[in-house]
C-alpha cells in the first residue's frame, strides 16, 4: 500500500517523512523530515496529507467565538469577584424555566466599545451558554428575551436553535414578554 515517493507519519512518534524504497516486504525506508534515513514496519506508519491534518485541527470562527467570550466573562469575573456577568436577576417563577436577557446593556457595562458585529456575537455566545446550561440543568423552559428591534437578534437565536435536536420554540407569552421573546421548550428523551 506503501509505496516510493509517499509523504507518511509515524504512529507512536512525532514526525514523519517520504518513503524511499521497500527493502525488506513489510518494512520500508523512509527519509524522516530531519534528513534521517530509518527502516520502519509498515505496521508503524500511516499516510499522512497536509491538507487532512490541518482541516482536522481547525476550528470555525463560531467555535473562536466562543472560546473568545467565555475568555472575556472569565477576566471579568476574576477582576470583579462576587460579580456575576450578566445583570438579569435569577428569580424564575417556576424553577423549571430559566429566563436569559440579550439586551447589550444588561450584558456588558460599555457597549459603544463594541462594533456592531462583536455585539451581536457576543448576544448569540452569551445565549449559547446559558440555553447549554438550562439543558444541563434539566430545565424545562428557556425564556430567551431579545426585544424587537429589527429583528435581527430573534433570527439569529432561532438559527441557533435550528441546530439542536432536543428543542423546540415558538413566541413567547405576549402578555408577560411583549413580542420581544422566545420561549425555548427542552425536550427529554
């Protein structure tokens, strides 16, 4: 399967190089990176593509978004301990519904520091996190309040929850949340 010319990586260390010849059947010369030449098994090798391993460790910009915001809400809290980020009381009516504002003012405490595009990203990180925390705390009701506005934010969050197969959403109650709601209903299996 090996054959002269192929790039391939070795297995229980770092590295790899380009095969040369095939000596011995099963064992194969390879030329490592460092200019080495070794006899390895073939058993001991893998191809390798450049294009496969860097797809393989990449991530999306969502995903770097993510890791960004949760680094940001982390310094925040270590410079103000006792503070909690996100200034929406924590007094659900039902200790099955959770309830998240995405208002930027009760997020952040200067958004004129922040574009336009880094305040929606941080809106949608912010909602991330807390509707994976009302799933994992077994909550039954996600209230998501986003206002009304353009509409822009409500859209985005119901792109997100698009993804998430446990979950289902419609507007929330008119009387108690206005238009500028969703209510989010967790589903378990």
């Amino acid at each position: 399967m090996l054959k002269v010319g192929d790039r391939v990586a070795f297995i229980d260390e770092v590295g790899g190089g380009v095969v040369l010849s095939a000596p011995v059947a099963g064992r194969v010369s390879v030329r490592t990176d460092d200019g080495f030449e070794l006899v390895r098994g073939v058993k001991e090798l893998v191809p390798y593509d450049p294009h496969e391993a860097k797809s393989a460790y990449s991530i999306s910009d969502h995903q770097a978004g993510m890791v960004a915001a949760n680094d940001a809400l982390e310094e925040k809290r270590r410079k103000r301990p006792g503070i909690r980020p996100g200034k929406t009381p924590k007094k659900p009516e039902d200790a099955s519904v959770a309830e998240v504002d995405l208002h930027l003012h009760e997020l952040v405490e200067d958004e004129t520091r922040l574009g336009q595009d880094e305040k929606l990203r941080y809106q949608l990180a912010f909602f991330e996190r807390r509707l994976e925390a009302a799933i994992r705390d077994g909550k039954k009701k996600l209230i998501v309040i986003h206002g009304v506005g353009e509409g822009v934010l409500r859209e985005e969050v119901r792109k997100v929850l698009q993804y998430y197969e446990n979950v289902r959403f419609h507007d929330a109650d008119m009387r108690r949340y206005g238009a500028g709601a969703t209510e989010v209903l967790i589903l378990r299996h």
